[in-house]
C-alpha cells in the first residue's frame, strides 16, 4: 500500500492506517481502533511523544508477546460505585475507554464512581481518556503507574514510575479544564524522543546510573529521573502507585520492566478513574458559578492560559487543515503495514 504524496493528513484517514497496523498484528478491530484514535487524538493535540510515533514501540511489543495482541477487556469485578476492568495485558486504551465508560455510568447512578483497570501497559494521555467525563458534564481524576523511574525520597533505586495523573472539569458550551502532568520533570517519552535524535537533554532532567546528573539521553534511560516539584511531587507519586496497584492488583512499578525494552514479561500495570456528578453535591449550577468564577479570577490579567486550551486550538486546527506528519514517520507507519507477520 503506498501512502498518498501528501504530508497533511485527515485524521479519520490516519486512524484508518493506524488501526490497520494493529489489526494485521492479530488486535481485534474495536481495540485497533481505539488504540489508533487515542495517538492520533494525542498527535494532533500536539503531545507527540504520546502520538504516532509510539507506534512502532507497540508493534514490538505486540511482535515479542509483551502486549498479547488478541486481548479484549472486560469488567471483571463491580460492587456499589466501584468496578475493576481487566486489560488482559493487552494495549490499554480499550481497556481505558472501557473503565470511562463505566465510571460516567455508575456516577449517574451513585453520584460518584472508581474504576481500577489492571494487567494494563502504557495508557498514553491520560488527559484525553478523560474528555468522555468531561462530555458527560462530570469532574474526573485518573492515574496510572508506569515502569520504576525515579528513587522514593531520599533512596537511591527506582521504585516509583512518572505516574501521571490528569483531571478534567466541565464547562458547558465551552472546552473543558483538563489538567495533564506526570510526576517526574518530564516524561521517558521526552528522553526517548531526545535518545533516536542523538540530542543532549537538559541537566534538570534526570540522573545517570551512577546517581550524577547528565545530558545525555541515553545515559538518563539507564538512570532515574527527577521528581516533579521534589518531595511532593514524589510523594503525590506515591499516592498514585498505591491507588494503582493495592486497589486493582496490578504490578507495582519496580516489578516491571521499561516498555522500550521489548523483550520481557508483560507490563501488567494499573490504572484508575474517578468521576464524579456536581450535581450530586452542592449542584449543578453551583459547580459551573464556581468554575467561572475561578476561570474570571485566574484570567483578571490577562496572561493566564487555561490547562488544555492549546490542546483543544491545535485539534480544531487539525480538524479544519489536516494533520502534518514528518515523511519518516509516515514511512515507518507503511514499513510497519508491509511487514506485518
């Protein structure tokens, strides 16, 4: 199949050719497609570490049977407002679209809801999984914890991973507050994208194996990185970890391996998701009041950008013009088509 002369895309075209890559891995086609409209979703918002180029990393761990191709989640624990979704050690984002999905349901129900996922791998933007929350009118929170990255306080090995957290509150008739953060200065991503470019990384970034700082990428994949916000980003790590792993049975970070590394046992981590009905406490209309007059407050001099608003610009963008892609990059998504087993 040869891609089109072209370097700007439209985006049902792209996840087309995405989930046609995971498909012909052996990925049943609702999780092909979800995986696919979840990186394309993160291209176009500009998040390219968690975008199109994560491609080809899933497609080796499909290949190496770190991620099991053929797995289907499904709810395999609910009680009350709670319910715990089983990835089956397959790509997480169906997985995460079903534990949402789930979570906007039981907080109709119950006025608030958690829902773990477990024997899951990378979940990509967290922030972006979230938006179904948002579009319900409900305030979500979700977590995850990755590969062993970064030392607790005060220690030397790596027990914790970058545990990103997101949270979104609705607006109606206007884009949500999504806030999207890791809990380390920066992502691996980052590191990883710097590494294949050969380029130096800042010295605030992370540690070599040795414990020194260093700007050099690859050096800082076999080393640790910085805490976001020191001791309390740490510890918000922390919190995160426990919420991911006590709650869902999934693994902790440091009992699985990097998921660059594409030989190994599966990642088997955890995720979770809270939503939660404003109505159901001081009320709708209360919610959305406070909400605006934070938004007046916070924007009084001007300067202030609200958390997702970049975000919400660059899809727009990409929905009116198409999305531009490097020609290498669509060169390896069509490598990765021809040399599908």
């Amino acid at each position: 199949m040869g891609v089109p002369a072209s370097r700007t895309w439209d985006l049902d075209y792209l996840i087309g050719m995405a989930a046609r890559v995971f498909a012909a891995r052996g990925v049943p086609p609702a999780v092909a497609r979800s995986a696919a409209k979840a990186l394309v979703q993160a291209e176009v918002a500009g998040i390219g570490t968690h975008g199109l180029s994560r491609i080809s990393q899933y497609c080796a761990l499909l290949d190496s049977g770190r991620l099991e191709a053929a797995a289907l989640p499904a709810v395999i624990r609910s009680h009350g407002a709670t319910a715990l979704v089983d990835a089956g050690h397959g790509l997480a984002y169906a997985a995460c679209e079903l534990a949402v999905d789930t979570a906007v349901a039981l907080a109709r129900r119950y006025g608030a809801a958690f829902v773990g996922v477990t024997r899951s791998s990378h979940a990509g933007a967290l922030g972006l999984t979230l938006e179904p929350v948002a579009d319900a009118g409900l305030v979500g929170l979700a977590f995850s914890n990755a590969p062993a990255a970064m030392p607790l306080w005060g220690g030397t090995s790596a027990v914790l991973g970058t545990n990103p957290v997101a949270a979104c509150f609705p607006r109606p008739g206007q884009d949500p507050i999504v806030v999207d953060m890791a809990m380390t200065s920066v992502t691996r991503g980052q590191i990883l994208e710097a590494a294949r470019a050969g380029q130096p990384i800042p010295e605030d970034w992370a540690l070599d194996a040795a414990g020194q700082p260093t700007t050099d990428a690859e050096a800082a994949l076999a080393g640790t990185l910085f805490p976001a916000g020191g001791v309390k980003g740490n510890m918000l790590a922390l919190t995160f970890e426990l919420l991911c792993t006590a709650l869902t049975g999934a693994a902790l970070s440091a009992e699985t391996r990097p998921f660059y590394e594409v030989e190994g046992t599966h990642a088997s981590i955890g995720q979770a998701f809270l939503a939660i009905d404003p109505g159901a406490l001081a009320g709708a209309s209360t919610y959305v009041e406070r909400v605006d007059a934070f938004v007046v407050a916070a924007q009084a001099s001007g300067a202030a950008r609200l958390p997702g608003a970049r975000r919400f610009a660059l899809r727009r963008a990409a929905v009116a013009d198409g999305v531009a892609l490097s020609p290498a990059l669509l060169a390896q998504l069509e490598q990765l088509l021809e040399t599908a087993p």
